[in-house]
C-alpha cells in the first residue's frame, strides 16, 4: 500500500512510525514531514492546508490511503477534496471536523443530545461576556470558539485576568468565545475510531501535562507530556464514557447527518469525589503527544484498521496493542510557549534503551545539513515499559545522556503518579 501522511509535527512522525512497521506499507510519503518523518518517508514540500496540490499529488503518485495528522487540514476541507477526486482518506470531512473546529458546535451538540459537559454561553460581544462574569462568579473558564493549537482556554479567579482573555479570544476566527461553568476535577484523554455509525476504542486511556512547568505551573503549551495507564480510570469508567458520551456523540452526529469518520479524541474531566465523566472537548484527530504514546504500543494492524476505517467500514478490524505502559517527554525549546527561540543545534547521541523511540517535533536542517530547533516542541521522548514507573526512568535516563540543545526545556514530573487538579490561574500566553 502506498501511504502519504499529511504534516509535519511528532504525532505525524508517530504515525509514520507505526506505518512504516506495516509488512503492507510498501512506500510512505510526508507532506511536508521533518528530518525525523526524513528517516523513514519521503518528505514533500506541501503544505499540509495546500488541499488540492495534496490530492493532486495522491492522485499522480497513485497513494492508496492518505492519513491527515493535524486538524488544520481537516478544517480547511481535506477530506471533501479527496472524496471529490476518489481518492481514499482517514479523517473526518469539513462539516464533521467542525466537533473539533468549533467550540460551539460541539457544545451546542451536547446540549441538544444530553451528552454530559459543562453548562456553556457563547458571546461575540464583549460587554456582555464581561456583564455574564458577574452572574456565573469565579472561577471563569474562557474558550476561544475556533481553532487555538491548544492554547485558547484561559481558566481563572481573577477578574482582570478573565476580562483580558474575553478580549483577546474574540479577536481570533470566529470573533466569538464560550464560556464553561468550572468543573474541579482531574482530566484523561480518549481516542476512538468512528466508522459505519460505530465508534471504538482505539488506544489506552492517557492523561497529558498542558502547562509548561513542574506541578503543573506556568503557562499552557501545546502539550508538555502524557502517561498511560491512569491509575484513576477504571474500566467501569471507560464504560460509562462509552455510554453516555461517545455512543450518543456518534448517533447525534449520524441524525445530523453530519456523519463522523476517523480519530475521535475525548478530553474528559471527572469532578472530584465522583466518577461521573463530563466532555470538555472533542478533537476531530489524534492527540499530541498522545499520539506519539500510542505509535510504540501498537503491534500490528494499525493500517488495516486506518484503511477500514477510511472506506466506512461498519466492523474495521482493531490493531494489536501491547499493554505496556507508555511515557511522552516532549522537549522543548527555551522561551516556549511564548516565544520559542529557533535555529539551535541539535546534538543526538544514540540511544541506548531499546524501549525508547525519539519522535521529531519542531526540527529541520540547514542548507549546510545541521539539525536544529525549528519550533516550540522539539522532540518527543517515548518510552514503554512494564509500569509507567519504570518507562519514565527509560525516558528521562535517554534525555540525560543522550539529547542536547541549547534552552532545552521539559517537565521532569510526567508520569510521577501525583492526582493532578485541574489548574486555577491564568493559563493562557
Ligand atoms: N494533547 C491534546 C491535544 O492534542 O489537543
């Protein structure tokens, strides 16, 4: 099969990982890709939202599946463009990508179908948003409505602090914002594939680490890390997520006729003392770095399945996971998240553990063929292992001897056990 990834961050490097262990890929492309994607795939300089260049290439180099990474693409219509050419994707199309792409069309979803979330307002006006603090009392939980990389929700107890976030985030696409009732709770993150009306579970359950500092402290970011298992999900848990969130989530897209096809990533908040999952957002694509903790667990199948999937399939086969616990470090560039400095050498040693894989995140080369830093997340550190413990150690004992750039900056508490709250500060940068 010949396969051509759409991106270029450490969950597409991930992905093409995983493919490139499939007897059946037998050649892989990487739209636009990076040096890591480099070592296994041919890199093509398209951009990833370049749709019609992206299908036009599908269709000359006669690419049995296209896999798309990021939801940028989806949002920009990659999937209608495809299926306008028959040519075969994994992804959602434009109208269902909008689960991910817009804030209030999920939330407005959830309502509709009584799937549990936080109660929700949405504003395009910020004199009234200011007006609606003062009825809904701190803390505040301020969303932009499109599409943030991550960084668009601000949670807070200081007024000002919620004032400036209401201001910053209507200036974004689509100048409009919702605001969620808090919820104080611990967070986990689920991914399923959707095809033929059905939705299952794909990976173990993850948690990720959003702000850029140890204990959870400083500004959000992209994504500093993840772990799984989570000693806090319990399978009866995981059911009831299935039961009252994917499975109606699915069917209402289905009386929608806005039929979902693809990732669906759950990230879910479980409010103290409870075990009653609410839906804090969907994403339309797989998590990142979840992604890049989800590659190294899978044994075998994952094209077959991605392929299945692409074609509607009502019963796509699942892949093969190992049940061994999985640790993402992401490294980071120094002044990340507000203001990553670039172009820093890059010093890899090898890695001795052969349970670590080393995904590239923000990486390219220079005309004179040095790697270097080309964004906020570097690269991506994942390690499994019997216990979540012992992956941790692996992970961080490879960042120790192994990896250098000057600035390099990473969380040292990824997987440390600890139950971890949801935040009450100013989160956004
Ligand atoms: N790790 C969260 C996300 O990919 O949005």
């Amino acid at each position: 099969m010949r396969v051509l990834i759409v991106g270029s961050g450490g969950r597409e490097h991930a992905i093409a990982w995983a493919i490139s262990r499939e007897p059946d890929a037998t050649k892989i492309y990487a739209a636009p890709g990076n040096p890591g994607i480099g070592q296994i795939a041919t890199c093509v300089p398209i951009d990833a939202t370049s749709v019609q260049e992206l299908a036009s290439f599908a269709s000359s180099e006669k690419i049995d599946l296209t896999i798309v990474g990021p939801e940028a693409p989806l949002g920009a219509g990659i999937v209608d463009e495809f299926q306008k050419k028959k040519l075969k994707i994994f992804g959602p199309d434009k109208r269902a990508a909008r689960i991910e792409t817009s804030k209030s069309f999920a939330k407005d979803l959830c309502s509709r179908y009584n799937i549990p979330s936080p109660h929700w307002e949405t504003f395009t006006d910020a004199s009234l948003a200011k007006k609606a603090l003062d009825h809904q009392g701190p803390p505040w939980v301020i969303k932009a409505d499109g599409l943030a990389a991550g960084k668009g929700t601000t949670v807070t107890n200081d007024r000002r602090e919620a004032e400036t976030a209401i201001q910053r985030e209507l200036k974004r696409e689509p100048g409009r914002i919702v605001m969620d009732e808090f919820i104080d709770g611990w967070e986990a993150s689920l991914t399923a594939t959707v095809s033929g009306g059905r939705a299952q579970w794909l990976t173990p359950v993850f948690q990720d680490y959003k702000p850029i500092y140890d204990g959870d402290t400083g500004p959000n970011t992209g994504g500093m890390g993840v772990y799984s298992p989570v000693p806090a999900v319990t399978p009866s848990l995981v059911e009831k997520v299935k039961r009252r969130i994917l499975d109606p989530s699915i069917s209402a897209l289905v009386k929608e006729k806005v039929p979902f096809r693809g990732i669906l990533y759950l990230n879910i908040i479980v409010k103290h003392g409870t075990e009653d999952p609410r839906l804090l957002e969907f994403n339309a694509r797989f998590g990142d770095p979840e992604a890049q903790g989800i590659a190294p667990l899978v044994s075998r199948g994952l094209l077959a399945h991605m392929s299945a999937v692409a074609e509607d399939s009502i019963r796509p086969p699942l892949p093969e996971c190992s049940s061994s616990a999985s640790v993402v470090v992401v490294l980071a560039s120094a002044g990340y998240p507000a203001s990553p400095v670039t172009g820093a050498k890059i010093t890899l040693g090898r890695i001795a553990q052969s349970n670590v894989v080393l995904f590239h995140a923000g990486t390219t080369k220079t005309p004179a063929g040095e790697l270097v830093t080309a964004g906020g997340r570097v690269l991506d550190v994942a390690a499994t292992g019997p216990d979540v413990q012992s992956a941790r150690e692996d992970a961080y004992a490879a960042i120790g001897t192994s990896i250098h750039f000057q600035g390099m900056q990473y969380r040292r508490d990824i997987g440390s056990g600890e139950i971890r709250r949801r935040r009450l500060e100013q989160i956004q940068t």
